[in-house]
C-alpha cells in the first residue's frame, strides 16, 4: 500500500513512521519549507542551541519518548536540571502552590499567599454549596469559579492552562483539558472533595519513578529531523514546499480506486491518505469527500503567539529568582504570559557556553493576537520590561530573537471532544482516508504523535475499497453506500 501523509508536523512524520515500520510505501508531502510543526530547532548567539517551538516532552505518556527512542534520540533524553515552577502575581514571584491538580486546591491552604484572604474563605464555602451539574460538558473557569470563586481561575487556573493551550479558562473545556476534573464532578458534590479523592486515588496507586517531562539534548526540535532521517532511511519520500491544493478519488489502473494529491507541479497518487495539516488547510482538502467534517474543521479556532529568546551575559542573571521559571496570570495585566530559564532548566543550554544565560519568555494568546503585530524589537522590550519588573533583571541581552507562532495551537472550547467525534465518524467512512494533529487528540508531543500513530493503524487495519465508484459517486454519497 503507497500513503500520502499531506502535513510534515510530527504528527504526520509519526504517522509515516508507523507505516513505514508495518511495511506500507510513503509519501510524505509538507506545504513549508521545513519539517516538524510547532518543533523547531534554532540559534542564538552565534552557535548556542535553542529551542523556538515546544521544548520538552511529557515522560509520563510514553508516544513520543518511544519515537525519540526508535529514531536513535534515546541517549539523548534528559530530565530538567531544577524542578518547581513559580508564579509573578501580586508583586511578586511565588512558588508554585502545591497539592492541586490544574490550579485547583484540595485545600484552600493549599494556595495561601496567591489567593488573598478573601478567596480562600470563598474556596472554603465549596464544601457548604449545592452540585453543581456539569453536564455533556462545561467551561473549566466557569465550572472552578462557581465552586471556588474566580479568584483560583484567574490566579491559577488560568496560567496554568495558558502554559498550555494559550487560551482563556473561561472558554476552554473541562472535559477536554482536565478529564479528571470533569469525572470528579460528576462523582462529588464537592469540588474540594473530588480534588482530594483525585489526589488520594494517585497516593494509593502504584508508585511513579522517573521524571514528569523529559528534553532532547540540543532541542526537542532535533525530534522531527530524526524522524525524518529514519523514514528516509526506509524509503519514505518526503517533499518540502509542496502544498498540496486539491485531494481527488478516482479511478486507477486496473479499476483500483486511488487519491490524488495535486499540487502546484505535480499529481501524486496513493492508495490511501493521511491528512496531518492544520484544521483550516484539513476542512478545504476534505470538503469533497467528508463534507461533515470539513464543517466541523471550520469551527475550530487558534490562537497566535510569540516566543522571545534573550541571550545574556551569565554574570548578569545571578539574582534570577530560584527554579525554572515563572507563569504570569493574565488578569495582573502584564505583556508576559510566562518565562523559562532556560539555561537553568536545562543541562545542555547551559553546557554550552558557561558565560551565557539564555531565557525566553511568551506573549499572546486567544483573542490577543494584536501583540504580534507589535514589531521585533518592541516585543523584546515588553518582554525585558516585564522581567526588569519580576526579578530586578535590568541587564541588556548580547542577542535576542522572536519567533512567532500564528494560529499555533488549536482550542479546545466546550462541546470540542463532541466535534471532534463527529469529524472523525465523518472521516471513518471515507475508506483509505485518515486525519492526525493536535486538533484531535491533544495539544502535546505524546498526543500528536498518537494521534498519527493511530492514523496509520486504522489505514492498515482497515485497507482502503478497491472497487471503481461509479461516475458522480464522490464524497457523503460513497460515505452513505458503504459502512
């Protein structure tokens, strides 16, 4: 069986990966002029290595260390050096609060110093409140602040999902974004309580060992080259700047069905398609055949940020507050949504050059997309302004860089894992037809990978129709004849 995989995101290179390994032949088509997506290697000055996309793995699901393991990064996994992250509110940079599970206490002592005394009475008050009935699905910060008041969303809920899908708390899903949280309040009345039992399952079950979150030494933006060397390696085809415009189904040598992908340049067949893009470039590839889905595609929205990596002397950064880094929650007003010490947090930064200390920061989010219009250079002084503001740091860097990220993370608001069931069903009854990336699945390494690893499966387990449609039997009328 010949695959196109249309996206060189590492969810696609995942996916090609997986079939290469079960014997399939592939074609790997990527619109840009690099791979890896949202993983991005880079340099600052002059030589020293940086990440400008993603920069570490989730250890504790295991897709993405095993594909780093298989292509050869095994030896170069490294933990963070320094653990505990911090927070800049009210003033200051606090360590992060313990014993919570996305920013939401089991104990309104728990966040002392963060909530002021006013909140922590209005946390208190959970354990006295009627359920709250969450449904099919609620939003994360609508669902805390009613049980806790908003003050828990906007001082810790809301970095800590920002950290991650760049969003706001107040549209994101709990089912979606912290599942936990959703099946504990269907469980309890109490918030509070089903904090604690959460916590109380994790303490009885077996013990974790190992680090949470795992590097690559030199970036995770090393993952998505070595991917590719190794599908190489084993025939795969890969083409760079190759925008496919149009995806066709139709008949072949021997009456076999095939999909075309054109391009500007060429048509390219296959027996089967694995469309790994982001939503917008999936809904126009996939409106003629799964015209549901498309739709479904359509809806979801992005959002856009900026990352600025600043190079300073290393002598200049010595009254850095301790750990890794801090979050910044967006309702104390500040430019900076977070910023990682990156020469602390990881051994490899800082073997590189023992007098250099790079750091890098983040700015935007979903809805305030109008900062990364702001040219390089006021972006970088936003950034070394928040900072002067955080830890005293009033040192000028010797290099900087910013890297935007348009629509760089797909949201995930209520009613998303619905959609995204529907979008599927649609898919699956395409045959030879499969889709992959962080819409579907999660926004993570792990979950992009699995998501492309599971795409190839179904391709394999489930070998595309060979029968000839008859003239005029495209899109939802195949889907309607054939399970």
């Amino acid at each position: 069986m010949h695959v196109l995989v249309i996206g060189g995101g590492i969810s696609g290179l995942a996916a090609a990966h997986q079939l290469l390994a079960d014997g399939a032949r592939v074609t790997v088509l990527e619109a840009g002029a690099r791979l890896g997506g949202k993983l991005r290697a880079g340099s600052i000055a002059g030589s020293a290595a940086v990440d400008l996309g993603a920069e570490s793995l989730l250890a504790r699901r295991p897709e993405a260390v095993e594909l780093a393991r298989a292509v050869g990064l095994g030896e170069r996994l490294a933990p963070p050096s320094v653990a505990g992250g911090a927070l800049w509110t009210r003033g200051a940079v606090r360590p992060m609060p313990k014993g919570h599970v996305m920013g939401v206490p089991g104990d309104p002592a728990a966040v002392e110093g963060v909530v002021s005394p006013e909140g922590l009475a209005r946390i208190a008050e959970d354990e006295r409140l009627p359920r709250t009935e969450v449904g099919e699905d609620v939003a994360v910060g609508d669902y805390v602040a009613r049980r806790l008041g908003r003050e828990v969303v906007d001082r810790l809920v809301e970095p800590l999902l920002g950290g991650v899908y760049a969003g706001d708390a107040y549209r994101i899903s709990l089912r979606a974004a912290v599942p936990q949280l959703y099946e504990a309040a269907r469980d309890e009345r109490s918030l509070l309580a089903g904090v604690r039992a959460i916590q109380q399952r994790a303490a009885a079950g077996p013990v974790r060992t190992g680090p949470v979150f795992l590097g690559i030494e030199g970036g995770i933006g090393r993952l998505p080259g070595a991917v590719a060397d190794a599908c190489t390696a084993k025939g795969a085809d890969i083409r760079l700047s190759t925008p496919v415009r149009e995806l066709r189904r139709t008949a072949g040598e021997e009456g076999a069905r095939v999909w075309i992908a054109v391009t500007d340049h060429e048509t390219v067949r296959g027996d089967a398609v694995v469309v790994a893009a982001p939503a917008p470039a999936a809904a126009r590839l996939l409106a003629p055949h799964a015209p549901a889905a498309a739709a479904g595609l359509d809806q979801v929205a992005y959002a856009s940020m900026a990352l600025v990596t600043l190079a300073f002397r290393r002598a200049d950064c010595e009254g850095l507050p301790d750990g890794s880094g801090f979050l910044v929650p967006p309702v104390d007003g500040r430019a900076i949504k977070a910023a990682t010490f990156s020469t602390r947090k990881w051994g490899w930064v800082a073997e590189q050059d023992p007098d250099l200390f790079v750091l890098r920061t983040s700015l935007g989010r979903h809805g305030e997309e109008q900062v990364l219009e702001r040219d390089d250079a006021d972006l970088v002084e936003l950034s070394l302004g928040d900072l002067r503001a955080a830890t005293g740091l009033a040192a000028r860097p010797v290099d900087t860089l910013v890297t935007r990220w348009r629509g760089g993370l797909p949201q995930y608001p209520v009613g998303h894992l619905e959609r995204v069931s529907q979008i599927k069903e649609s898919v699956g009854r395409v045959p030879g037809l499969a889709v992959a990336g962080a819409v579907y699945e999660g926004v993570g390494v792990p979950a992009c990978v699995a998501a492309g690893r599971r795409a190839a499966l179904h391709l394999l387990q489930h070998p595309a129709d060979r029968t000839v449609p008859q003239a005029g039997e495209t899109g939802e009328r195949e889907q309607r004849r054939e399970p």
